[in-house]
C-alpha cells in the first residue's frame, strides 16, 4: 500500500471496538481505543487466525485459534504460540473518514 486510503467512517467505530477492513488484498484490524484509531494486520501469524473475532482487552487482542495475545498499537506479540510480530499501519483522520496509509 503506498497511499492512504478512506476504510471507514469515524462513526463506524465506537471506542472499545474492532473491525475488519480490506485494501486490495490486505485483511487489516482497525480498533478504536479511547478515540484513537489504531491499524494492524487481521490475522494470526501463528495459524492465521482471523483476529476480527477474536477477543478486545483494552489495548489487546486475542486470537480465536490458540490464544496469542497482540498490542494494538504496534502489532508486537504480548503472548505466544505467536512468535512474528502484526504489520502495523499508519491511521489519520480527515473529517469524519478514517484512512489507513502506509506501513
């Protein structure tokens, strides 16, 4: 992904919520976490689970499939089987639209 693009609307997403976007083939988790929108990638990089069903602790999501724990700010592992780290996206807000840019 080389420019931003508009995902969401800032409406769509309440503070203490996830979903899941795409740009072109890209399966991201956009989370809203106490106003802050935050971008990383959607699955697993354990056994590609779909982290959009997971499970939201604060700033953390946890995966459907086995239990990894990511940051949703970095995409770092807080907690394995997990051991590769999410890609993490660069969000802005132009009005009421949320755009994911660039890694």
């Amino acid at each position: 992904m080389e420019a931003f693009v508009k995902v969401a609307k800032v409406s769509d997403l309440s503070p203490g919520q996830m979903m899941l976007v795409q740009v072109g083939d890209e399966r991201i988790l956009l989370s809203n976490l106490e106003g802050q929108f935050y971008a990383i990638g959607e699955e697993c990089t354990h056994a590609y689970g779909p982290l959009s069903e997971g499970e939201l602790y604060r700033d953390t999501v946890e995966c459907p499939f086995h239990g990894s724990q990511f940051n949703l700010k970095s995409g770092e592992v807080i907690r394995g089987p997990a051991e590769e780290p999410l890609l993490s996206y660069s969000v802005r807000l132009e009005g009421d639209d949320i755009l994911i840019g660039p890694l």
